[in-house]
C-alpha cells in the first residue's frame, strides 16, 4: 500500500481539537489514517505571526523539522527558537507549548503512532489548563551536553568531499561522533535528524541525497516510511507504478511495499525520510533482487509446473 500528495498550504486548516486552544494554527495532514497508515502521521503546520498553540500533551511522540520562520518550542524547562533546518523531538506525555513572533512558522510534523481521526472515540491530545513557565528563547546549541532534544542541519554536512577532507579543527561547531556522522554509500548520502539519540522511541527522521546516477534497486521494509520531497527531481517506482517526485511531492509506503529511487538527472537530488516503528538491528532491508537470485541457486534454474502435480 502506497500514497502520494503533495504539499498545499491553502488545504491547511485548524484540527478540531484544537479550536479554542490555539491562535493562528493551521495543519494539512499528508500521510495518516486516513491513506491507510497504522503507524506515523506526516503534517505540514502552519502557525501565524504572533500566533500559539496552548501548552500541550500527546499521547504519541512527534519531531518537528522548520521549514520557515521562527517558533518557540518550550519544554522540560526550556524554551528553544527553531529555525529553518532545526529539528526537534518532543517524547510521549511530554508537556509542551508553541509561539511565534513576527514572522510566523511554518513546519513538517511527524507523529508515531499514527493520530487519531477527528470523531474517535479516544483522545490523544490534551491541553493543559495553564502556560509553562517560559524563559528566554535560546537557539539550537548542538555542544551543550544538556541538548537531548533538538538537532540542527548543517547544508555543508552533506557535501561527501569532507569524508575525504575531514572536518576543519579550527570550527569545531560540534564534537565528533556519530551524532554528526554522514553516512554515504552508492553515491547516496544520509543524515541522521531524529533516532534514539535525541530521544526518539517510535520514529526516525534523517534526510536523504542522491548523487547523479545513485539507486536504491527495489526492496520493502518491515515497517512504514514517508519521504517529503526537497530538491531536484527523483524517479520512483512504487509497486510497479513510476512516479516522478519534486519539491513539495509527499510519499508514504506501507510495511511490505516494494519502492526504488533513481537519480537520473545531472544534479542531485534530496528528500526528508521518516520510518516507524523504529528499524529493527537486522532485517531493515529486504532487496527483491537479492531473493530473486537465491531463488535462482535454490532452484538451479529448474522451474516446477504446478499443474504437474507430483508426477
């Protein structure tokens, strides 16, 4: 099972839960229920200048990627302006609140499980009665050891020249470790946003490059995955069916959905990813391919006609 939609703020509207508890909040929901996800939803959320969203519980946990503007996230007894390529976690039962100045904001909006439809007979979003205790608003600082929350994409981080050039020790912005890892194989480039290390349990967000000429060769996976899709242009084959992406286009597949990525251009190419539940330590990937030709060795190259029966 597969969906694709694209990206239009002017389908954005307030969620029913959320009248009377926000100013200037608008949402447009991309993967979810609805196109037959169990386990994420995909949003785009716009909220207006000087608009708020009242101090907040979820039953499930949500990371937020800006893609405009400035918003204040405040939480466990912070207040962090994002910005655009910032990232955040906000866990389970955590309680949290949304503002924003002059400017606005405007941000894609992951949540594992997947949300609830309007009308259901449960809950997973609650308001709290009063603010949280706000300070300051201070930016992303990815060397303080007490940021277990929050991460910010460098552009340059991408470039893989550097795995041949190595950092430069004279603008250390951050400490070394596979927190600020690029992962590269194939001409494909991956960043690790949202994981484990920044207190995600049920989801991972990382975005994606790929280079001229790179591949994924078609395989599924054991869990969902939804890919919003930045710069240049990518073919994809989904189930059988292609599909040419560009910014702004939105695709999910479901648990067991063959899909492959081709960069045919001359440029590169680049989207946001996100998987949930979490990969399992083995099994992530299962290539067509590679089932195919153990089939072939099982097989020897012999081919049984069922209707022949045991004779």
């Amino acid at each position: 099972m597969y969906h694709v939609s694209r990206i239009d703020d002017t389908l954005a509207s307030t969620p029913p839960d959320h009248l009377g508890h926000s100013t200037g909040f608008r949402r447009q929901d991309l993967v979810g229920r609805q196109y037959g996800s169990h386990h994420m939803t995909m949003s785009v959320a716009v909220l207006d200048p000087g608009g708020r969203v009242d101090a907040t519980v979820h039953s499930y946990e949500k990371s937020l990627w800006l893609l405009d503007g400035e918003l204040t996230l405040t939480m466990l007894g912070q207040s962090i302006a994002l910005r655009p390529d910032d990232c955040a976690v906000v866990p389970v039962a955590v309680a949290h609140q949304l503002t924003t100045g002059d400017a606005g904001a405007r941000w894609l909006e992951m949540s594992a499980p997947v949300r609830l439809l309007p009308g259901n007979r449960r809950r997973d979003t609650f308001f709290l009665p009063e603010e949280i205790a706000a300070g300051r608003a201070e930016p992303v600082d990815l060397r303080d050891p007490r940021n277990r929350n929050f991460f910010r994409f460098d552009e340059g981080s991408m470039d893989l020249g550097r795995l041949a050039r190595g950092s430069d020790p004279a603008a250390p912005e951050v400490s070394a470790s596979m927190a600020t890892a690029l992962l590269a194989y194939s001409g494909i480039g991956i960043r690790m946003l949202a994981d484990q290390r920044t207190n995600a349990q049920l989801h991972t967000m990382f975005m994606v490059e790929y280079q001229p000429t790179a591949v994924a060769h078609p395989h599924d996976h054991p869990f969902e995955e939804a890919y919003v899709f930045t710069h240049g242009e990518t073919e994809a084959v989904v189930e059988g069916e292609r599909f040419v992406l560009r910014p702004g286009d939105v695709l999910w597949t479901g648990s067991g959905c063959e899909h492959a990525f081709y960069n045919r251009t001359d440029g590169r190419t680049r989207w946001i990813e996100t998987q949930a539940p979490q990969p399992p330590a083995q099994h992530s990937y299962r290539f067509s391919r590679d089932w195919e030709y153990l089939g072939d060795r099982l097989c020897a190259g012999t081919r049984i006609d069922p209707a022949a029966g045991d004779a």
